[in-house]
C-alpha cells in the first residue's frame, strides 16, 4: 500500500515536472513569435494551448493516463506550429527529437503513437507541401530518409523502454494488490483467532477462579494456581501477535485527546503491584510535582508503553528494585515528557542492546522460555513511542541492571501542578527511614533519590534525620506536623511512636502485608508503593480517619444544572450510564431508539447527547444526521458524543468524520467519562471539589469480592465494580438486568426466527456490551463472536452456535434472580428445596386462566390488579420451580407501566417451565 502511495505521489511530481518544462519552451516559443513576427494566431494558439495544459494538470481532472494524453496532444500541437512556421526541417528534426524523449518522460507507451502520427505529419507538410526539404539528388534523398529512420528509430526505442517500465510497474501493483489481499486476510484471520482463544481462555480462567476459593491441597492449589497464570499469559501473548499485526500494517492511529497524567501514573503504579506479586521487589516511584496536570496525548497508548517496559523490568528482576521516574522538560509546544524505567535485575551486553527492540527477539533466550513471552512487547513499546513523535534509549550491563528512557512530545491544557501543599506555613515535615534496613546499595540509593526530590520539589519545611536519636532531639525543640517513618523504625521503637502519634500525626509506610502489624488507630498508614502525591495528600489532610486514606478530590467534581439525553437499544446499557452520570449530579433523560431521541430532542434542550452508534432501524449516524438537519443553530451545535463497543483502530477518526463531536468505548470507564465531561460542560457549571462518589461503599464489607456466587455466574466483581463505578451501582445494574434481561434476550429470539441478520447483529451486539459492563466476560465474548459473524454474513456459525448461546444467556439470568447477589436474605438450596416442598403446586389449566385475565387487564392499563394476579402467583411452585423469586423482577415492569412485556414475561416464564420454550 505504501508503495502505491508512492508510485502514484511520484506520478504526480513528473506530470508537474513536466508541465514546467513545457511552460518554459511555450513562452519561448510566445516570445519568438513576437520577435519573428509570425501571424497572431500561433501566439494565440500557444498561449490557449498552455492554458488548457496547466487547467488539465491543476484540475487532476479524471485520471493521469488521460491528463497525459490530453497533455501530449496539446504540447504536440505546439510543436506542429512550430514545424509549419520554422524555415526549414533542418530546424525542425532536433526539437521533435527532444519532444520525443520529453514525452517518454511520463512513462505511458501509449502517448509515443502521438509522435509517430506528428512525425508522418511533419515530413509530409515539409517534404510535399512546404517542398523544403532538398531531394535533388541521391544524397538528399537518403539524407532525407536517414532522418525519417532516426525519428522512428528513436521513437521505437522510447516505445520499448517506457513499455518494459509500465509492465514491470503494473506487475509490481499487481503484486501489491495481491499483499494487501494477503494482508487482509491475516488480519481477518488474527481477530477470529482473537475471539476463537480468548472464550476458552476466559472459561479456564474463570472456572480457576472458582476452584482456587475451595479448601483444596496445597500441590492442587499450586497447580490451579499455574493453569490461572498460563490463561493470562496467553491471552498477553495473543494481544501482543494483534498489536503487533496492527503496527506493521500501518493500521493503529494515534487518539489525541486531554488526560490526567496523575490518572495514568496511579494505573500504571496499581499494575506493577500487582505484577510483583509476591517477588522482594521494592517498587520506587519518583515523579516530577511540577509535572502539568492536564495533558493532551494518546494516554492509552503511553500506559501502555510504560506498562510494557515496567513488566520486563518485574519480569527479569528476581530481587532488588524497580524504580519509574516520570518528569518532563518545558517546549514551545508543551512539553516532552520524559518516563524512565530503572531495575536492578539480569541486565544485557552490547549484543543484547542491538536486538532489544527486534520483532520476536528474545535477548536472553533460555531464561526468556522460563519467564513467558514472545518477545514483541518491547518491539511494540518502540514502534508506538516513535509513532508519537518521540525517542527511546537503553543503558544495561550483565549483572547490574537496565534503565530504559523514552521521550514523546505533549500538549499541556492546564500548567496546574500535579501536588502542591495547600499551607506551607502550617507544615512541618520530619523523615526517618533507616536506609541501611536495605541490603542492596542501590534500593539506598534510589529510596534517596526520591526523597530528596520530593524535598526539593515541594519546598516546604522538612528535616531528614539520619538516625533515631536525631529524631528524638529533634522533636523536643521542632513542633512537627508530620513525622514520616517506614515500618522497621515503627517495629524497633513502637511504644516510643504510639505516644508520638498522640502529639503529632505519625505516617508509617509499609507493605500491604503489614497493614495488620499496625492496630493504633492514631497511625495513618501508607502502602507501598508511595509517590509525591500520595504524600501531598496526607500533607493536605486528605484523609477521613486516621489509617485510611481519602480519596482524591482534585480530579472529583459534581455538576450544577446539566441536563443530558443517553441514546441505546439496550436498556441494560442505559442502566449503568444513568449510573455513572448520577454520581455527577447530571440529570438524565433516556431513548430507546433513534426516532425517540429525535422526538425527545425537539421538544427539549440537552446539554448534550450520549448516542448509541449501533441500534435496529435508525442508528446512531443516521440520527445524528437527522439532529443536525434539524432547523436552528442549537441543533447544529449541541455535542452528541459516541457510545460504542467495537473501539477498535481508527473508531474515534470514523466517528469524528461522520459527524460525531466526541467518542467514548463501552464499557465506559470513569477517567475516560470525566475528560469528555469537562470538554462538553461548560466550567461554571462544574463544582469541583464535591465528592459524591462514596468509594467507602467499595471498602466496607467486601460482600461483593467475597461472594462465591459471583464467581460461579463468571462475574469478574473487580470489572464490574469498576465499570459500575461502586459496588451499589453495581448491585443496582445487576438488579435492573435481572429485569431487562429477557427483553433483550427476546429481541435476539425474535430476529434469528426472522433470519433479520442485521438486527440480530444489533441485539447480539447490545448483550456483548452489556455483560462486559458487569465483568461477565465467557458470555460477553459468545455475543462478540456472533456479532462477528452477523457482520460478515457468516450463517452457518450463527446457526450452529444460536441456541447454544442463548441458553447460557438464559441460564444466566436465571441463575442471578436465585442467587444471594439479588436476593441476600435468600435460604440455602436445600432449606429452599424443604419451603418448597410446602408450597402448593399450580395446576396448567389454573395458570392459562390467570394469564389470560392478566391479558385482558393488560388492555385496561389496571397495574394495581395485574401486580395483585402476580402476588398471587407467588403463592404457588410450578414445573418444579417457586415462582416467587422468578415473578419478583415483573413488579418493576408493572411500576414503570410497562403492562404488556410484564404479560410477555408471565407467559415466557409459564412457557419456559412447561418445556415449551426452546
């Protein structure tokens, strides 16, 4: 592809090449005529004639074969004028000799019949018109005919090397054309192998899950344990083969838009934790306080870089250290920042260091085999750095480490400082970390390092003592208003610190295993690994009790008066947006569909849209389009943002091109909904500061995390949590899903009957976002897998794999209205077995006679006697099952006047227990 790009670029620079040089011989040829005096009508034809060449060659009118032709036609006009006015042939032959190479110049064969049609032309108006050409004699003549021979001679010369190059050009792009039909298939091929490994993956990994929490031997715990880690690994190494794929095509675009760096340090800093795992690493975090906090970049990108690198520092470092250094250095632009990633580990030699970033390349190939990996994921980290404009560089020696440095140019959108202390009057700092608690030289040094910058860039008051005398001199004549200490000074004097901790506030930085070794509730405790902000946080009094940290309020804010419209088919979906967008205080108005929305949107003014791109009928572009054809500037101006599932390379650029004011990937995650917040809502209407996301919810109790139900439905709790935005959000959804779900799952029933390909596309489509948003991945990828084929009208695997998926759809759904998630107070399966056992079983005959007055109630719109039928329902088991708990999630329907799908799914549910529903 790249090369056609090429070929066709250089195309374009010989055509205006070589109008150039015709310019220069018409206005040669204008003037002459001038000096000469020639009749007017050749200045006139020259001047037309060079005209039209240049409005052929501005214009890129059709395609090059015909400007060239059209271009040789009118530049051999030229010539022909010249023939016709000159005083002889002897004048005349060099200058067609000299057109001749010039038109061979464009490389079209065709174009030399031209010159042999003027050739013809020209000897015949000379030799038996204008009668100049001498042929008196036997000399003359075959003077005469040598001529004629030459011009043909040259003229097949040309012919034969501009054809072997055309052909050998079309036999290049037809090869070109083959590569990229080749390419595409490998790339077709890499996502189905994408989807085909990672469903069986995430089964094995999920079943792991739940085997790991039984009471199992500890050889069958480590075995388990092994098989969970193989699942991840390869579900890295197929990410990597994709990515990797992505880059060499030339297909991954950058996305600029505005991040929090501060957001970017605290995942990257979480997942080295929980690379680390249980490896003596100390992890050390340096980070410039002055750094902007408000960058314009492809952050994901960047994380991803820096993940990358910091994984193989872990990777390859049994014992010692990593340190991340993130600074940067003020530009015209912005800035460059700067990410350096040091470890104490195996390090390289020079030979190591030249194949670091080759594709597959594995420095040290044995103990590569033992650690995993394909060795891509270096190869991706500097091909993604250079994609963004910047420099990578590498120090190692065997045995003593390596650092990596890479540099990549940013935008700055706010100069704020990522931590500053509020009162530097009122802050007093004394630190006493005994470095030699540390074996290795190098972890002294760098915990120095850091502390000292951290010193330095905050310029408040601080004393480091060197021992725990000077501690204690000091504090008897400095009135500090924070001691820092690690936890060996806090174990080697803990009485001497639980009664500073009366006096003053006392911060102990530990290993999160240690928590426990601290129980004075005066303590305020810091879990490695900590940074500048963490302790411009304390400093701050940023806490809400001693021992626990606060959370951080200055990315945090509510909004005042914001009034939005979310667009999806799913009603799932538009569940856990209303979520996240009430924990900001913003009013939400939900549509269905597209033609809601419309009607929805001219009878009110959003701040702006949240819109579905893939929904049955009118999607999310075609209604978007229908909005801003609306009459009215608020039409043409109100933001309508993008909601979709399908991210993949180039999403955001498609999405901006059709219209799209902003773009956000579902599952929806809370930093990426923050910036396009703040990007649409105008700053007055934001509050910053206010904190209406109670993330206390996520620490107290734990019952989510340790529930086993979750684990035996293949709900990752952490994925749901986080995309919930809190676990009562996340226990909110799951209710409302319990409601919604066989709507949905319906509509997918309902177009694979009707063999409506498209639509089921979009209802398979709606479940996959769906159950990602509530971290039940196995099922989410089934739907991803049918949503592939429905796209590439791939039948037979949507036949073969329908029924299959949507039983464990329904199972699903069936198996959460019973567990203790939905119901907490529900009894356990025998005590509910021995209750039902007591309960009356509901005759078919009475259950059709109670549907069908529900029908006709239905057509009345009496929810008060349909919700009294359902009651009365609960009563009774049928087919084997209670119906309590199954009916419970139809009196939502009926609360929200939604009589006739609180019927449907009375009678799927009567149907379903009967065997009658497939």
């Amino acid at each position: 592809m790249e090369k056609l790009i090429y070929d066709n670029d250089n195309r374009r620079k010989t055509e205006v090449f070589l109008m150039f040089i015709y310019s220069i011989y018409a206005i040669y040829m204008i003037m002459a005529a001038v000096r000469r005096g020639w009749d007017s009508w050749v200045q006139y034809v020259l001047i037309a004639g060079l005209f039209f060449a240049w409005l052929i060659c501005v214009s890129k009118c059709r395609d090059y074969l015909f400007r060239v032709k059209v271009s040789v036609a009118i530049m051999q006009m030229g010539v022909v004028v010249y023939t016709l006015c000159s005083d002889g042939i002897s004048l005349v032959l060099p200058v067609f000799a000299a057109f001749v190479v010039f038109v061979g110049l464009y490389g079209e064969s065709t174009v030399i019949y031209y010159t042999v049609f003027s050739t013809v032309i020209i000897f015949f108006v000379h030799g038996f018109i204008l009668k100049d050409v001498p042929l008196a004699t036997t000399d003359d003549i075959l003077l005469f005919l040598s001529q004629i021979g030459n011009l043909f001679l040259l003229e097949y010369v040309m012919y034969v090397w501009v054809k072997r190059n055309s052909d050998g050009s079309k036999s290049l792009l037809r090869a070109i054309e083959e590569l990229k039909e080749v390419e595409n298939r490998k790339d077709d091929f890499l996502a189905n192998v994408n989807h085909e490994i990672r469903t069986p993956i995430n089964t094995i990994c999920g079943i792991s899950e739940i085997i790991l929490k039984e009471d199992l031997p500890a050889h069958i715990r480590e075995d388990i344990v092994n098989i969970q880690l193989a699942g991840r690994n390869l579900t890295t190494a197929v990410s990597d083969i994709l990515d990797f794929s992505e880059l060499q095509s030339g297909n991954i675009a950058l996305e600029e838009e505005a991040y929090n760096i501060t957001s970017t340090i605290n995942d990257v800093i979480n997942m080295a934790t929980a690379r680390k795992n249980d490896k003596q690493l100390e992890l050390i975090v340096d980070c410039d306080a002055t750094l902007p906090s408000v960058l314009q970049g492809d952050e994901k990108k960047i994380r991803r870089v820096i993940m990358n690198f910091v994984d193989n520092a872990i990777k390859f470092t049994d014992s010692g250290f990593v340190s991340i250094s993130v600074g940067y250095r003020k530009e015209a632009y912005g800035i460059n920042l700067m990410v350096s990633v040091k470890d104490s580990g195996i390090g390289m030699d020079e030979s190591g260091l030249e194949q670091l970033f080759v594709s597959f390349n594995q420095v040290d190939a044995s103990r590569k085999r033992q650690e995993g990996g394909l060795g891509l994921g270096l190869a991706i980290s500097h091909a993604l750095v250079h994609k963004m404009g910047g420099v990578i560089t590498v120090k190692s020696r065997t045995g003593r480490g390596t650092t990596i440095k890479f540099v990549v140019p940013q935008k700055v959108l706010d100069e704020t400082p990522i931590a500053a202390i509020d009162n530097k009057a009122e802050v007093n700092v004394a630190v006493y970390i005994d470095m030699e608690q540390f074996d290795m030289v190098a972890i002294r040094d760098e915990y120095s390092n850091s502390i000292m910058n951290m010193v330095d860039q905050l310029r408040g008051k601080c004393h480091i003592c060197k021992n725990f005398a000077e501690l204690q001199r000091r504090e008897k004549i400095d009135d500090f208003s924070h001691v820092f200490i690690s936890m060996a000074e806090y174990s080697a004097e803990k009485q001497y610190f639980d009664e500073l901790s009366d006096r003053t506030k006392l911060v102990v930085i530990l290993d999160r295993f240690e928590e426990k070794d601290v129980d004075n509730k005066n303590i305020l405790k810091i879990v490695k690994p900590f940074y500048i902000q963490t302790i411009v946080r304390v400093l701050n009094g940023l806490y809400d009790t001693p021992g626990k940290m606060k959370n951080e309020k200055s990315g945090r804010f509510v909004t005042k008066g914001v009034h939005v419209l979310v667009v999806d088919d799913n009603r799932m979906n538009l569940r856990v947006i209303e979520g996240l967008l009430s924990n900001y205080k913003i009013n939400v108005t939900s549509a269905m569909s597209g033609a809601e929305a419309l009607e929805k949107i001219m009878a009110t003014d959003y701040d702006f849209v949240f819109m579905d791109h893939m929904m049955p009928e009118m999607d999310g572009v075609e209604t978007m389009h229908r909005i801003r054809r609306i009459p009215g500037t608020y039409y043409q101006r109100v933001p309508i943002i993008a909601l979709t599932a399908n991210a993949v390379a180039g999403t955001r650029e498609m999405m901006i091109n059709e219209g799209f004011d902003d773009f956000l990937e579902k599952p929806i995650e809370r930093s990426v909904l923050e910036r396009v917040l703040k990007r649409h809502i105008i700053p007055e209407r934001i509050i910053c500061g206010e904190d209406k996301i109670d993330d206390s919810k996520k620490e107290d109790g734990n019952v989510a995390k340790e529930d086993e139900s979750f684990a035996a439905l293949g709900i990752d709790v952490s994925k749901g949590i986080f995309y919930c935005n809190g676990e009562e959000n996340f226990f909110n959804v799951l209710k409302g899903y319990c409601a919604d779900g066989d709507e949905i799952g319906k509509f997918a029933e309902q177009s694979f009957e009707k063999q409506d390909w498209k639509n089921y596309t979009i209802a398979v489509h709606g479940i996959k976002g769906a159950m990602r948003s509530i971290g039940a991945d196995v099922i989410s990828e089934r739907a991803a897998l049918l949503e592939q084929a429905g796209k590439k009208e791939l039948i037979e695997y949507i036949l073969e794999n329908h029924e299959a998926f949507m039983k464990a759809y329904n199972d699903f759904f069936e198996k959460l209205r019973e567990s203790k998630i939905i119901n907490p107070n529900a009894e356990s399966t025998c005590d509910r077995r021995e209750e039902m056992s007591k309960l009356p079983v509901l005759e078919e005959s009475e259950f059709e006679r109670i549907v069908s007055e529900m029908e006709q109630v239905m057509y009345l719109l009496d929810g008060e006697k349909l919700a009294g039928y359902i009651k009365e329902l609960q009563k009774y088991q049928y087919g084997g099952k209670e119906l309590k708990e199954l009916l419970e999630p139809i009196y939502r329907k009926i609360e929200m006047s939604d009589y006739i799908s609180a019927v449907e799914n009375v009678v799927r549910i009567k149907n379903k227990l009967s065997g009658r529903e497939r």
